[in-house]
C-alpha cells in the first residue's frame, strides 16, 4: 500500500467512522489546536482511530499516539510516522 501524509479530511473521516463524532475538516484544521475532548472525541475514539490508521497502512503507531491532545499533534505524529515507517 502506498504510505501518504493523513490529511484533515481523512482524519475528520476517521473521526466519524471510529469515535462516531462528525466534525468537518475545515472545523478541523481551524481548530488544530484544540483538544479532541472538546471536540467531543473521547480516549476511546482516538484509540480506535489509531487501531484503523494501523490496519489501513501496516505501520505500528508509537504507543502515545492516542494520547495526543489536539488533531494538530495527532497529525505530526502520525505523519512522522508514515513518512519514515517508525
């Protein structure tokens, strides 16, 4: 599977899918810096999009990466993550 950078519109997606939270991606990226928990995403819909991410692209996420607080954070590090493959 070809490894791509996770966009705003792909995490909104996975938002909706995992954590059962819609939130547009111009919400998204306008409020990057806002905890997840107040867009209404709880711990375990961060764990459930980092188990999806996981599956789609068979790349292990570093273990905080459901610790991350805000979409700007939880997209660096995923990002990181599938660029390098670590």
């Amino acid at each position: 599977m070809s490894i791509t950078e996770l966009t705003f519109e792909e995490l909104a997606a996975l938002v909706k899918q995992s954590a059962g939270v819609t939130v547009a991606p111009e919400d998204l990226r306008n409020a990057s810096d806002v905890p997840f928990s107040a867009l209404g995403v709880d711990s375990l819909g961060l764990l459930g999009i980092v188990g999806e991410l996981e599956n789609r692209h068979g790349v292990a996420l570093p273990p905080d990466a459901e610790r991350s607080k805000t979409p700007a954070d939880f997209l660096g590090l995923v990002n990181s993550t599938l660029t390098t493959g670590v």
